[in-house]
C-alpha cells in the first residue's frame, strides 16, 4: 500500500513543477506577474476614468443643487477672497499649479531625465459661468493642465531669474552644476537640468468632473453647491474630449510595462507551467 502512495505522489503535477523549479528565476517570474498587474490595473484605471469623464452630464453651475453625481462644469477661473499660488517660476498668481525638476544623468549605457522634485498643490476657486460661480475645492482633484513653462539648462549655463528665486526657496534643489560637455561625453556630473510647470490662472478656461455637494455658506455669486470630490474628479485647462485624450496617452505607458512584465513572467514561469500541463 505505501508503494502505491509513493508511486501516486511521483506522478503528482504539483510536485513535478515544484521539482521543475529554479528558484531564482520562479521567484524573478513571480515578482514581474505581480508588477504586470500592478501595472495593467493602473492603466486600466486611466482608461475607465476616461470614459466616466466623457460620459459625464455637461451641467450649468446655475442649475446646481448639491446633489448630483459625476457632473461637468466649464467656464472661467476665478478666485476665491483673492487667495492665489505663485507660480513656481516667476511667481504668477495660480489657482493651481504643478512643477517638475528632473536631470539628464547617465544609467548604464545611456542617459535619461530623472527627476529630482516635484509636487502640486491648488487651492478653492470658482468655476464662472455667465456671471454664476460654483466653488471648487481641487485638494483631492487630478490635474490635467497643459506645459506653460519649460526651462532647458546646459552646463554653465545661468538660470534665469524666475528659475533663480525657485532655487532659492527650494532646499531640494540647488545650482551646483560642475558638468562639463564635450561633444557626446559629459565629464563630472551630468549637467543639464529641466524645469517643467503647469498652471491654472484666474481667467483660464476651465473643465471640471466630479460630484458636487451641498455648501450652504457660499456667498452672493456663487451657488449653494461645491466640488470637492468625485470618482473622477478632474481639473482640466482643456475640453472634456482632449482631457480624456490626455487620461488615455498617460495610461499608454503603465499598459505597455505590464506587458513587458508578463512576458517576462511568462518566460520565467514557463517550467512549472508546462509541468502542470
């Protein structure tokens, strides 16, 4: 009877795969199955949020009563009691604002941007519509807003002033570049550097999705209603299709590496596959 057992457990699959396992390449296999997923489910958010978007009711702020759900208003930015950001370069008043500091650095055989700061930040403002305002509160929001200043540096090359004052404030980044280029080869560190911002200014055009909610302390001018939430709940300087556009083109990018990721989950896991199959 326990040869029967024995024999039962050497035709056992599980037990053949295990056997047919390497462990370094099965646990590398695992670890990029997991990243493919983590990486599918984030561009598959994009790509839903997308359609929620395009699917939302375009509603006139006027009409507004704190009840409804995924809604899209569009007008212009105003702000609230004067209450502004400066832009991070330059200063400029902003109701929203988002930078990026990044620098060309070596890695291995070649050379990519990397980023060395960031960050967004808004604050309440109003979404005007022939005189009628609803109060937006973008602290929990996504930003979609296009470039409004992009700032290139070479080796040697002086900040101008309105980057100068950034570097100032801003412990995380400072004006050391002791690169030097010559022609394809950088000698010391890598010197270039880019400074990337994106604005929303009282004025701007501006889309925004989300669900609104009661707000029964808003002042004359604007409606008993605000947004402060949303699934999703969006700040755009562009259409409501370009928006979508845009979700789109940015889940393109976590889409493919979780491909690439499965892939090589799919070569590494192969032995223990056709082992149970």
């Amino acid at each position: 009877m326990r040869a029967l057992h024995v024999a039962a457990a050497a035709f056992d699959p599980v037990s053949i795969a295990i056997d047919a396992a390497d462990p370094v390449p099965t646990a590398i296999g695992v670890a990029a199955l997991a990243l493919g997923v983590a990486f599918l489910a984030r561009g598959a958010s994009g790509t839903v949020d997308a359609v929620r978007l395009l699917r939302t009711t375009a509603t006139s702020p006027a009409g507004l009563d704190g009840a409804e759900r995924r809604i899209r208003v569009t007008g212009r930015v105003a702000a609230v009691d004067d209450e502004t950001l400066p832009a991070p370069f330059g200063g400029d008043p902003c109701c929203c604002v988002e930078y990026d500091v990044s620098e060309l650095r070596s890695q291995g055989k070649g050379q990519s941007w990397v980023t060395i700061d960031g960050g967004e930040a808004g604050v309440p403002f109003r979404v005007d519509d022939g005189g009628t305002g609803v109060r937006v509160d973008p602290a929990a929001a996504a930003f979609s807003l296009a470039v409004d200043e992009k700032v290139k540096l070479d080796a040697g090359e002086e900040s101008p002033e309105r980057v100068r004052g950034f570097i100032g404030a801003v412990d995380e980044v400072d004006d050391t570049e002791t690169g030097y280029e010559v022609g394809p080869l950088t000698i010391g560190d890598d010197p270039r550097r880019r400074y990337v911002q994106r604005t929303l200014r009282p004025g701007d055009e501006v889309t925004v999705v989300g669900d609104s909610e009661a707000f029964p302390d808003a002042p004359v001018g604007e409606v008993k209603s605000r947004i402060a939430d949303g699934s999703p709940f969006v700040v755009s300087d562009a259409s409501a299709r370009r928006t979508a556009l845009r979700m789109v083109g940015g889940s393109a990018v976590p889409i493919l590496l979780g491909a690439v990721a499965f892939g090589v989950a799919a070569l590494l896991l192969s032995p223990i596959v056709t082992a149970l199959v």
